[in-house]
C-alpha cells in the first residue's frame, strides 16, 4: 500500500470537489425552483434518511470494520480476503434490504393512518431502496481503497449529481404541481444508485475480489460484525446530531404545527429546507478536505498500528493538514457566508430574505468545521488500534448534549440557526474528549510542534480573514441578487486563498506542500 496518503487526498480531493460542485448546482436548481418550502423541506428530510444509512453502514462503521480486515487478509491471505469481502457484501445486501421492506411497511402503515397527503413520508418511501444501493457502494470503495485506488469512489457521487440536475432543469414545466416533480428526482435518486454500483463493480473488475466459496470467512466475519455496532455510533456523532437536527427542523412538516405539548412550533414549514441548504456549504470543504484526509489516512494508520512512533507521527500529521485547512475554511465560510448563500441558491422563488435566514444557520455551522475534520480523523485513529467503545462513549454524551440544546436553543431568539449552534458545540467537545483519550495510545497527541503549527495557522488565518474581510465590505450589498454576489465573493476567495498561501509559503509551513499532495520529508 502506497504511504503517501498526501497523494491520495489529494485525489479525493479533486473528484470530491467535482462531485460538491455539482452539488450545489442540484441544490441550486432545487432552491431556484422550488424555494424553501414544504416539498423542498420534504424532500431534504426524505434525502437525509438514506445517506444516514451510508454514513453508519457504508462510509462509517461498516467500512471502518471491514477495512482492516480485509487490508490484513489482503497481505495474509489473499483468497481468504476474496471470502471475507464476498460474503460481507452478500450479508450486508440481504440485512440492508430487509431493513428496507420494514421500513417501507411502516412508513405505509403511518401514511395510512394519517389524513391528508405527507410529502416528507412519501418521498422517504420512494428513495429508502437508495439506501441498500449506496452502501453497499461504500464497502466497494473500502475495498478499492485497500488496493490503492480511490478515483472511482470518489467519483461515484457524481453520477447521483447528474441524475438529480438532469431531472431537476430537465422537467421545470413539465408536470402540474411541484410534488410530482419532486418524485420525479426522487426517483432519479435510485436510478442514480443502481448505475453506482455498477461503476464501483467496473473499478473492483481487475482485482477479482469474487468468490462463489465464502465458507472460509465466517470467522472473519463474525469479528468484523462485533466491532461494527459500537463503531456505529463512535464513527457516526456528526451525522447522529445531523438527523436530529433534521427531525426537530422537520418536525411541524411531520408532526403538526401544534405537537410540542399543545405550544406553537418555533419553526417554520421552510426551516428543513433552509438548514440542509446550510449543510451543503458548510460541508463542502468538509468533504473535499476534512473527510478525505481521514478517508485517506484510514488505511494508513490500520497498516501501522502496531508501530508507535509511526502511528504517532502519521495521526498528528493528518491532525495538523486537517487543521490547516479547516481553520480558515471556517473563517472563510463565516466571512462570505451570505454572498455564498445568494450566489448559489437566490432566484425566483428563492429570496434574499432567504439569503439571511440560510446564512444565519450557516454562521451556526462553518464555526467548528476544523473540529468536524479533526474529529473524523482522530475517531479513525481509535479504531486502526482496535478501540471501538471510547469514541462510542463520547459519541453517546455528544448526542445527548445535542438533542437537549436542540430542544433548547430553537426556542430562543437563535429560532433555526441554534440547531447550528449546538452542531457546532458537540463537535469541539467531542473532539476534546477524544484527544484526552487519544493520549493512551499517542503520548501528547497536540505536542509542541503539533501546537506549533497551529498557532502559525491561527496567525495566517487571521490575516487572510482581515483581506477577506475588507473585500466583501467593500463589494458585498445585502439584498442585491444573485449575480452581484458572484463578483465579490470570486475575488474573496482568490484573495484569501493567495494571502493564506504566500504566507504559508514566507513561514515555510510544510502543511502547504502536504495540502497539494506531496509528501512529508
């Protein structure tokens, strides 16, 4: 396996970068054509539901278990390795689709039930085979990662992208009322996730992972299985609290206006639609850098486990790139926020009120998206050394703390944007906790040279925040449209990405030359 994970975030990085890019341009066209509305929110929650599902089974636990199994049988043993990874796909196809059938009845049953049409549990019943799909993509790209290859992961989403726009632009006066359209993406969704699976299959082709004999890996697989459920919830707190937030944002969608023991719920209809816009932007340099250093340091740190002063070494090092590159992602997004929000989503039936509302719960957000990136990377670090109930125990306290300022904060003058807020809050203690409780296996996780750059990343933060700054006070008109905020925002962010760089360059950070790819010296 190939010790420069420099390289390979740098190639996730790119094809992530692609496939946010279109992404907002999908959430572009939903916000322009459909505003922040009841199907908008009913389509946001219903999305939210199978990429949870991915998130807990195939990018997190799942994949994190599976991962250095299959890596070790892969050096040991490679066709116990093909046992091991057939039998995990077939036996995650059949839990996954059984799950699928459940919930599909439930949901029947309470739509049934109820009076009226509701948009939010119909569209969850339209893409809930979405779920099965993408995560079994998910183990497909842990495999190829193990076999060094993550261009074809990383570019998968961007099928789902297409698909999505394609249906989205394509329909606009096609169909009577807004929710037909909207089913019409919803089924674009799964479309997209059959082809999916047929892409990752294309990429694995080579590598003759198959096997018709899977007898041998039952062992393997039942070890891998123990580890999973507590690396579930361990792996999985950003993501918990995201569903949290989307079921009390949704919740007068769901539940009535009037279901909070009788009182008037403090959010709106729109309030779903308004927060996942929010997620978008904040977790676009999440994904292209927070989460692709941890993707790419995973199978890194599961190779030297055993090695102290390697792990060591390696775990600081993706601390360090993840903070130099969070830290001003989170000033940036704070600084530029509602040029962002208008210069994506504002149009049509999207306004500039919108504009202030999406950016107020986008303040909420981007201020911790340095603890986000720090916390997918130390939680992997626990379980490459085989760790999986401290982050489980963190996680837990986490959720708990979100849901009880969730429930806390929406009532205040904050209203949507606290959800943000407590996000944002669970997401630093987390990482707190976890760093405490990295020091059993890493002797001063944030030692002096550790410390060290990020204090120079904290200086070079603040002086590209005060160009940034004085860039959008000058060009930036609250209430102007959506193509005057393209003009300041561009030149915001060239010049903080110039000013960050050169003053990298005159303190010779080597986080810099890291952030592009090339390895530490």
């Amino acid at each position: 396996m190939n010790d420069n994970f420099e390289k390979n975030t740098r190639t996730t990085s790119l094809f992530t970068l692609v496939s946010r890019s279109l992404g907002l341009v999908r959430d572009g066209a939903l916000s322009r054509i459909f505003g922040p509305g009841v199907v908008t929110s009913a389509f946001c929650f219903a999305f939210l539901i199978p990429n949870l599902f991915r998130r807990l089974f195939g990018e997190g636990a799942l994949a994190a278990a599976f991962l250095p199994s299959y890596s070790k049988l892969q050096q040991e043993d490679p066709k116990l390795a093909k046992a091991f990874a057939t039998l995990t796909i077939s036996k995650l196809m059949v839990l996954l689709g059984v799950i699928t059938l459940i919930a599909e009845l439930i949901l029947w049953l309470i739509l049934s039930a109820q009076d009226g049409t509701n948009e939010s549990i119909q569209l969850t019943m339209i893409m809930l085979p979405y779920m099965p799909l993408v995560c079994v993509v998910a183990i497909f790209g842990a495999m190829l990662h193990v076999h060094d290859t993550f261009g074809p992961t990383a570019s998968a989403p961007i099928i789902l992208n297409g698909f999505m726009i394609a249906a989205a632009l394509g329909f606009v006066s096609y169909f009577e009322t807004p929710a037909a359209h909207m089913t019409l993406i919803g089924v674009s969704v799964v479309v997209a996730g059959i082809l999916q699976v047929v892409w990752s299959l294309l990429a694995l082709k080579k590598f003759g992972w198959f096997t018709t004999s899977t007898e041998s890996a039952n062992g393997e697989f039942k070890v891998m299985m123990r580890k999973m459920l507590p690396m579930t919830l361990g792996l999985a707190t950003l993501q918990i609290n995201t569903l949290i937030d989307g079921l009390v944002a949704n919740g007068s969608n769901l539940f009535g206006s009037t279901f909070f023991f009788g009182f008037q719920y403090p959010l709106h209809e729109g309030t779903m639609a308004s927060v996942t816009w929010a997620q978008r932007l904040y977790q676009f340099p999440l994904g292209v850098f927070g989460i692709a250093v941890a993707t790419s340091i995973y199978p890194l740190l599961a190779k030297q486990a055993s090695k102290h002063d390697t792990f060591s070494s390696t775990l600081r090092r993706g601390l360090r790139l993840v903070v130099f590159i969070g830290l001003p992602a989170s000033a940036g997004l704070i600084i530029v926020r509602e040029p962002l929000v208008a210069a994506v989503f504002q149009g049509d039936k999207f306004t500039s009120s919108d504009v202030v509302t999406v950016g107020s719960i986008l303040l909420g957000y981007a201020s911790a998206v340095w603890a986000y990136s720090m916390a997918q990377v130390l939680t992997r670090g626990f379980y490459a050394k085989g760790d999986m109930i401290t982050p489980v125990k963190i996680a837990m306290a986490c959720v708990a703390l979100n849901f009880v300022l969730n429930i806390s904060l929406i009532w205040t003058p904050l209203g949507a944007s606290g959800l943000a807020w407590s996000t944002a809050i669970c997401a630093v203690v987390n990482v707190c906790g976890l760093l405490v409780c990295m020091e059993r296996f890493v002797t001063r996780p944030l030692n002096t040279e550790v410390i060290h750059s990020f204090g120079a990343t904290a200086i070079l933060t603040f002086i590209m925040s005060i160009a940034v700054w004085l860039v959008v006070h000058q060009l930036w008109q609250t209430g102007g449209n959506w193509s005057s905020s393209l003009v300041p925002l561009a030149l915001s962010v060239v010049v903080g990405i110039l000013v960050f760089a050169v003053g990298s360059k005159i303190l010779k950070r080597p986080e810099l030359r890291w952030a592009v790819g090339k390895a530490s010296r």
